[in-house]
C-alpha cells in the first residue's frame, strides 16, 4: 500500500510540471542574491567565517536553494483544510493511519521534486560562481539518505502544526509563526554555524537544523553518519507526536451533516 500512495504521491505533483519549473526560476534568482550576500560577508571577515570560505559559502546557498522544493521548507495544510471542510471524515474512515498515508504521498511529491527543482539552482551555481563539492561517491549516497530523512522530518513538523485546526478556526497564526521560526533556525538565511552561541544553543534544541543544515553539511562532506542519527532521532520522536496529538484532536472533532 505505502508503494502505492508514494507512486500516487509523485504522479499528483508531476502534473504541476510548469509549476515546478516556476519555482526552480525563482530559487535560482533568490540563489544568485543570497550568494552574493554570503560571499560579501565571507570577504568582510578575511576571506574565511566559520568553515567557510567564498567557495564553500557560494555551495552551502545553492544547495540550499536545490533542497527548498523537495524538503518543502514552506506551508501546508492540506489536512488543516480536511479538519476544517470534514473530509477528514474520509481519512478516518479508510483502513490505513492517516499521518502515514500522508507522508508517504510526501515522499513521492519530494521525489518528483529533486529534479525540476533541484537541479537547475545546482546548473546556475556551478555557472555562475562554482560548486565546492566532495569528489567521493559516500557524501553524496549518505546525502541522498539525509535528505529524505530531512522531508520527512519537515512533513512531521509541518503534521504538528496542521494538527492545531483541531483546536483554532484559522490556522494563519501558527502556520506565519512556524515559518518564520523555521526558516531561521534550519539554516535557510544563513548557516547555523554563524549563528552566535546563544542562537546557535537554541537551534540545537530544535529539529529545524535536521532539516536544511544537516542535509546539507553531509553533501559537502563536513558531516557523516552521525548526523543521520540525529535526524532519525528527531523523526522517531515528531512521528510518535504526531500521532498522538492527532488521536488527541480527533476525540474532540464533531462533523455535521452526517
């Protein structure tokens, strides 16, 4: 079954090709100015900020801009929408778990995504200012596992705050909140690495830096297994949350009309 709903998952997203390449287009623009404004700050520091220098910041921007579309750093509430209309009745009804039914479409979406939205940020930097990447075939297989592991910690985290329509009429709030949060602490504006020591004491306590920093650390090779660990930890734990917040939600939903 979880074959299936992967392979429909992918199929689903697939048919958005256009779309795709829309959002490759502007991650490729964002990629040139984030670039720019990483390499100036590594100039200003000596030529070399924390690991980095002009080279290795450059990758660590366009990687990032690569992993936005399959790890889907931004909103989704596809199942706050379900709470809210009471298709979820359906959900419930089907004989499989809902949270993995969805993440497993997830899957095949993020799969779908490596190309038209990986890719082409990845040709533009190697063009436009280079790519400092391993040249040994384990960063990149224990990237690949990272990856995947780094979508389906940004599903479960992105589960956690659709499970809040259980409880609030207008999921806005917390979804404007999450991705502000997210997206600073995951490493998406700058690396974690920059961060000072209190933010950086901060980010670790979170999962959001298994989702954009780690994945990326392990393609450039300035990490390994171990940081797969962490990632399967954080996702054991989100999944266990998940489920259970959704079985606490679904005690108190009341659906009319049937």
């Amino acid at each position: 079954m979880w074959p299936t709903l992967f392979a429909l998952g992918f199929r689903r997203w697939s048919a958005y090709r256009t779309a795709a390449l829309a959002g490759a287009f502007t991650n490729c623009v964002f990629g040139l100015i984030r670039s720019a404004v990483l390499i100036a700050v590594v100039g200003t520091a000596g030529g070399a900020l924390a690991g980095y220098d002009r080279a290795t910041a450059a990758t660590y921007v366009w990687l990032g801009q690569a992993l936005i579309g399959p790890v889907q750093l931004f909103g989704w509430n596809e199942l706050a929408q379900r709470v809210r209309t009471g298709d979820i009745a359906i959900d419930l009804a089907r004989p499989a778990d809902p949270m993995l039914t969805y993440l497993a479409a997830d899957l095949g979406r993020a799969t779908f995504a490596l190309l038209p939205r990986g890719l082409p940020p990845l040709v533009v930097g190697a063009l436009v200012t280079g790519l400092a990447l391993p040249h040994t075939p384990a960063p990149y297989a224990l990237g690949l596992a990272s990856v995947a592991l780094a979508t389906a910690l940004s599903f479960a985290c992105r589960w956690l705050v659709n499970l809040s329509a259980f409880w609030l009429l207008d999921l806005r709030g917390p979804m404007t909140l999450y991705l502000v949060v997210s997206g600073v602490l995951c490493g998406l504006v700058v690396p974690v690495h920059w961060f000072p020591g209190w933010l950086a004491a901060i980010a670790a306590a979170t999962p959001f830096p298994s989702m954009m920093q780690a994945p990326t650390d392990v393609l450039m090779g300035r990490s390994g297994a171990q940081t797969l660990v962490v990632q399967a930890l954080w996702l054991a734990g989100l999944l266990g949350l998940g489920r259970a917040g959704f079985a606490l939600g679904t005690r108190r939903l009341v659906i009319q009309g049937g």
